[in-house]
C-alpha cells in the first residue's frame, strides 16, 4: 500500500519520537511471550500526552466524524478528548456485561486469546462519520469488531486512530474501512 504524502508528514512530525520515548515495553505481559507496550508512562508527561491527542486532533479536524468510539480500557483515554475538540459525540465500547440496558455485541480474535467488545443500541445513528480510537493495533481483530458494530448501526468508518502500531503482527488487509489509511498510527514499532 502506498503511503501518502500526508501520511509521510505526520509520522516525520518530531512529537512522535518524543512519544516513542515515553513508551514502556514490559515483556511477558500478561502473558509469556508478549511484550506489552505499555501506554501509561506516556500519560505520566502532560505535555507528550497532550502532543499524542493534538496529532489525532490535526488529523481528524474539518472531516465530518460526528462519533469517536473509544475501545476499551485505553481508547477511553485517548477518544474523549479528541471528540470533544473535534465536537463530535463519544461512545464506549465495552468489554461484556459492562454496559447497562440493550446492547449489540460482536466476538473477536486477539493474538493472545478471544474476546468481545458491546456498543449501546441506539448510541449511533445511520449515515454518521466514525471514528475508532484504541492505544494500539496488533492484529487488527479488536478494531474489525469495533467497525462491524458501527457498520451494523448504520455508520460509516472514516478511520480506526491508533498510538502504536505493531506491523509484524497486523493484517492490514483483513482491517475494513473507508476512504483513507486503514489505520493512522504515529507509531511503527517492530
């Protein structure tokens, strides 16, 4: 896939080493063989953490994204503060029995195990521009259950927004979207 010249910019912005900094890599988490990169130093260095969402924010200001959902735990940190400077709505996604009253669920592979992520009935409306928000895409599977729940509500997936992205285990061509890089991360780590 082509890499597009907005896309070369933004991951030779400098804040994105300054991001790469902060990154905790704790191996064998939470299992043996995994090597975790761990997010929560980076929300320790206010101005970095503010850098990560101003990237998000430049990029997704002035497209028409009207829902930013956040998979949990960490797209709850990171999806907030991007919907409301873009001023669109926020929707969790949840892990099971997390949401109160109906619910729509979609079951999932991650390369350690199996999971499902839950959005509100109703918290999309059709016809409305998404966006996806998470610390991080590995497979790739948490982000296709994330776009098949707002897909099955009606919405259109402009983008799944992503702080670090591991190549070697991510199946691009399994991730579905609209328009755009399938994925923008500001993080390549190999």
């Amino acid at each position: 896939m082509a890499v597009s010249e907005e896309k070369k910019k933004e991951m030779q912005d400098p804040r994105t080493q300054a991001i790469a900094s902060t990154i905790r890599v704790v191996p064998n988490f939470p299992k043996p063989g995994i090597m975790f990169q761990d997010i929560t130093t980076l929300l320790l260095n206010p101005p970095v953490f503010k850098d990560t969402i101003d990237l998000f924010v430049e990029r997704y200001t002035g497209k028409g994204i009207s829902v930013v959902a956040g998979v949990e735990a960490r797209g709850f940190i990171f999806g907030p503060p991007i919907a409301l400077a873009i001023g669109a709505k926020f929707i969790p996604l949840r892990k099971p029995n997390k949401l109160p009253g109906e619910v729509m669920s979609k079951e999932y592979e991650l390369e350690y195990g199996a999971d499902c992520l839950e959005m509100h009935v109703g918290a999309v409306q059709p016809g409305e521009r998404a966006l996806v928000v998470d610390d991080l895409v590995a497979t790739g599977g948490t982000l296709c259950a994330a776009i098949v729940l707002l897909e099955r509500a009606g919405a259109e997936v402009v983008e799944c927004a992503c702080v670090i992205e591991l190549p070697e285990l991510k199946d691009i061509d399994g991730i579905p979207y609209i328009g755009g890089d399938p994925v923008t991360s500001y993080l390549k780590l190999a």
